[in-house]
C-alpha cells in the first residue's frame, strides 16, 4: 500500500476518535491528507457505523464510571456532559477506573457549589479514590515524621467532602426522595484508604489539617501553627496526608 | 483440573493442544452452577474483566483484583481455563499493550492455562509525548506485507514468553477498502500469512465471518475456505444486532442459525478444533437467562458430537 502501517492506523484512529462529536454525525471527519485510495473507506456508511460504535461505548463507559453522580441528575444534564466528555476525547480506555476521577472532576466544574449534586459527586469521587488506593495502602511508619526536614501533603488518594445537611439526609434522596433544604452547618467526612470502611467525620482539627495540607508544608511548621502530633499521627496512618520526598516538592 | 485424554499433536517443535469440548467465558452475572463439568468442559477466562487499571507514571498498569479473582477461581474450580484477551492491540504499529502482557505474566503463574489468544487488529495510536491513544473501539489490520511482518514477530514472541498455544482471533469489522497488498489480498491470506510467520493457530470466530459476510456482501463460505482452517484450535459463535442496517457483533442473543450452519460446515473442514465457545457480554447473559445459554450449549455440543464421536 501506499501508506505505512503506523500511517493508516494514525489516520484511522483519529478519524474515528474526532468524529465522535454528535454536532458532525452526519457526515465523516475524513483527514485532509488521506489518499485518494482510502477516500472510499472515510467516505463509506461502515466507517460511519464505526464511529457510532466507538461514541456508543465511550459513553456506556462514562455513564458506568460516574453511575451514581449521573443518576441524580436531569437526564438531559447527563446527556449533555457525557457528550462533551466523549467529544473532548473521553471514555475511550477499555476499562474506566484510569479516567473515572478526571470524570468526575470534569462533571463538578458543570453543577453548582455549593450544592447537594455537587456534594454526591465529590462523594463518589472520594469514594473511588480510596477504595482503589485501599487495594495496595500500608500505612507509613511514623518514625518518618520525626526525619529532619519532613514534609507533608494532604494524600491525593483521600477526600474531605462536605454535606450541607445531614449526611443520612442527603443520602436518602438517592432513593428517589427530596434533597433536603441547604444548611449552613456543615458536616464534614474524610475518606482514605486506612480507614475503617474508608471513612469517618472529620474533628475541627482534622479539618484545618487537611485544608493546610492541601499545599506541601514542613512538619515543624505545623507543629509550630498548633496542630497536633497526634492529630497529624492518625491521619498519616490513614493515608488522609502523605510524606512529601525529596525531588517531589511543589512549594 | 482435568481435560480430555485426546489431543492434537502438531509435530516434534509444537505443542500440544488438548481436546476440550464446548465452553462459555467467564461471567461474573452467571449462577456458579453453569460452571460444572457436565455443563461444560472448560471456561474461557478475559483476565482483564477481573483487573483493575491504574496510572503508573505516564503508562497504565493493569492490577488483578484479588476478590475478583478469587470468586472466578472458585466458580471454575472444576474446569481447565484458557485466555482469551482484549487489551493487547496486537497490531498497532507504534506499540502493544506491555501492561497487558505484565498482567498476564503474573495471571499465568497464580492461574494456568491450556492457551491464550487475542483479536487480531488494534485499538491505539500514538499519542503525545510517546504515550498511547486510545481510539475506543478495536479496529481491524490492512492485509498487507508490514502488518504479516509486524504481527508475526510479536505472535513469536508471545510464543516464547508463555510456552503455551497462541491463538488469534479474526474480527469483525465494517469498514470497506482496507489498504491492501496483492500478496495478501484479505483477511483470509492475512490469518494464514501470520499463523505461518508466527507459528500460531487461529481462533475462528464464526459470527464475525457472518458479520463480515452480510456487512460487505459476500459468502461467508467463502471467507472460510480462505482461512488456515489446518490452524484452527478454538471457534467462537455469537448472537448479534441490527443497527442502522448493519448487523453488529453485539454478543448480545442467541446464535443466528446461519452461524449455527457455518459451525456445521467448518468442524469436519477443520479437523483440529479443540474448543468451542459460546460468547455473550455479562451485562446480556442476565437477560438472555439460563435457561437460553443451556440451550444454546446443547446446540453447539450436539453439531460437536456430529463430527468428534461420529
């Protein structure tokens, strides 16, 4: 053939990929520079089918790694989002898990805040991030936090989500019921991979831990600010902060 | 485990296939007790559907998750497995699927298997910065010099890697004038240059010849008759859809009776089939129900019978 291997599979590949948009559905995203000899293929109705295959199960996987999010929201909202994410290039690993957080994030930036959909979201994100982490998590030795020069970080593998009303409240609307009215006090729940069924409700002082932690910080430095030796012990063990090592700082 | 004391000897250099029977994949949805020698003879096992997929660093790697396996282990307990994989994309030019073939080194160790196969096309392309894109749905190989010589080292290095028989899939596809090399000419000539150069056998599967047969119009007999029917170890039949007037492999229903035909006409023709499968997708096994899939597998063991202990 005229064209190399890795040539036609890049072509084709990324005819299919781009031609997920619904907006063009009705004709082919043929590639400028494809051969005469190929304009057959881009131009047939099975390179169509083809891509309605491919925007099918990439929203089928979408749909299936954001399950819960997704069905509190008006179905039109749903269809919406799971139509950019699969025209932006989503839903395409065979199996999800890989892109289901970058999902979610993606599903947050389109509902309000604060809200109870948005509270549900960073649930089941949470969630998934410490139910993953949980299958390999040991717990650090805390001897490490005594090294000169420790620093630490809030752990990318746990969650503090906020419930704007009782969390068993807001949980029973996921049967079908109402949410019920926002509160201004505010419940909130850690989730990491040590914890007991991943979760508990967050003390106050957990809480200004965890929002310190957000940005790398020195562990005298904390212990200089107020927080706790302890408080800074159970969350490490829980894998709600991290060791930040050499060569990783951000700040 | 035990298998069948009949086996297919290929020569002094092969291995050896055992003779198993009829089988079903593994599906997490399905009463245990389908799972049974008398049921079945053996259960075709995807590793992937009991993993779990991670970043790790730019690359992806592929975690099977204990309790998964664990269930699986314990549902097929009494049968011989074999390996049938989605994830490798055997042909993309840029690269295959390392984490893929990570997982199945360590699959292989906990959990034997008599042979493995794969489908014979590709899923990604290059990306950016050297990392792999995704494309979302399997897509099938021009039949053409680079892609027998591309497909053949790796199937040779499969060989050595797993000391077991490879056996490659050929796939449905719907997609009209591949780039094509006269020397190869179709999927045909591509299954049997590569089974060849590789030294592989070849899964039939019989409802993507059908597939393949109604979607370009063209006899699904004579698709057959192409293929290195010598090197057929494994069959697969299928049920399928209507979508926008193409039928889809959809693994979604029962067997179409025109590929319960091309299972009669293909097991006297290919005279070293050692297994054959009944494929459907978990999220349809539920639906179709028990009761359907034993019917489905007394169909194919009686057309079995007809040509293995005539």
């Amino acid at each position: 053939m005229n064209v190399s291997l890795l040539g036609f599979q890049s072509m084709l590949g990324r005819a299919v990929r781009a031609s997920g948009d619904p907006a063009v559905s009705h004709r082919c995203n043929v590639p400028a520079d494809v051969p005469t000899d190929l304009t057959t293929l881009f131009a047939s109705p099975g390179f169509r089918i083809t891509v309605d295959v491919q925007r099918s199960w990439s929203m089928g996987r979408a749909a299936k790694s954001a399950r819960l999010t997704l069905s509190i929201l008006p179905p039109e909202q749903s269809r919406q989002i799971l139509e950019q994410w699969v025209k932006a290039g989503g839903g395409t690993a065979s199996f999800f898990a890989t892109e289901a957080d970058a999902f979610l994030d993606f599903i947050a930036e389109h509902l309000p805040a604060p809200s109870h959909l948005l509270t549900i979201c960073r649930l089941e994100q949470a969630t998934l991030r410490a139910s993953e982490a949980a299958r390999r998590f040991i717990a650090p030795p805390l001897s490490g936090l005594d090294l000169p020069g420790r620093v630490l970080r809030a752990s990318r593998q746990a969650s503090l989500v906020r419930f704007y009303a009782e969390p068993n409240l807001v949980l029973a609307a996921l049967d079908g019921g109402a949410f019920p009215a926002m509160s201004s006090s505010i419940v909130s729940l850690l989730f990491a991979p040590g914890l007991d069924r991943l979760l508990r409700e967050a003390s106050g002082e957990q809480i200004a831990l965890w929002e310190r932690l957000i940005e790398p910080v020195e562990m005298k430095t904390l212990l200089y600010e107020g927080h706790r030796r302890e408080v800074i012990a159970a969350l490490t063990l829980a894998g709600a902060t991290e060791y930040v090592e050499q060569g990783q700082r951000c700040v | 485990m035990t298998t069948s004391s009949a086996t297919v000897v290929r020569s002094k250099s092969e291995p050896i296939v055992p003779t198993l029977g009829i089988g079903l994949p593994y599906l997490a949805s399905l009463p245990a007790e389908i799972y049974q020698a008398g049921m079945l003879e053996f259960v075709e096992v995807t590793p992937e559907t009991l993993c779990r997929q991670r970043p790790d660093g730019k690359a992806i790697a592929i975690d099977p998750v204990p309790d998964l396996v664990a269930r699986a282990r314990r549902t097929c307990d009494s049968l011989p497995i074999i390996v049938h994989g989605v994830e490798l994309s055997i042909g993309s030019a840029h690269g295959w699927n390392e984490a893929y073939l990570e997982m199945l080194d360590s699959f292989q160790t906990s959990w034997p298997f008599l042979w493995h196969s794969e489908h014979l096309g590709f899923q990604t392309i290059p990306g950016e910065n050297g990392a792999s894109l995704e494309v979302g749905v399997p897509l099938p190989l021009p039949p053409t010099e680079e892609t027998v010589r591309v497909v053949a080292a790796r199937v040779r290095a499969i060989r050595e890697r797993y000391g077991v028989p490879f056996l490659l899939e050929n796939p449905a596809h719907y997609l009209p004038g591949l780039p094509t090399d006269p020397t190869v000419a179709d999927e045909g000539g591509l299954m049997t240059a590569i089974t060849n150069h590789g030294g592989c056998f070849q899964l039939l599967d019989l409802h993507n010849v059908y597939c393949n047969s109604v979607n370009h119009q063209c006899d699904p007999l004579a698709i057959i008759n192409r293929m290195p029917l010598d090197r057929v170890v494994e069959i697969h039949v299928a049920g399928g859809s209507w979508q926008d007037g193409f039928w889809m492999d959809a693994h979604d229903g029962r067997v179409p009776e025109r590929v319960w035909e091309l299972l009669d006409y293909t097991l006297p023709r290919a005279t070293n089939v050692a297994a054959v499968v009944f494929e459907m997708l978990d999220e349809h096994a539920a639906v179709l129900g028990p009761t359907a899939i034993a019917e489905e597998l007394q169909r194919a063991r009686a057309i079995w019978r007809r040509w293995r202990e005539a």
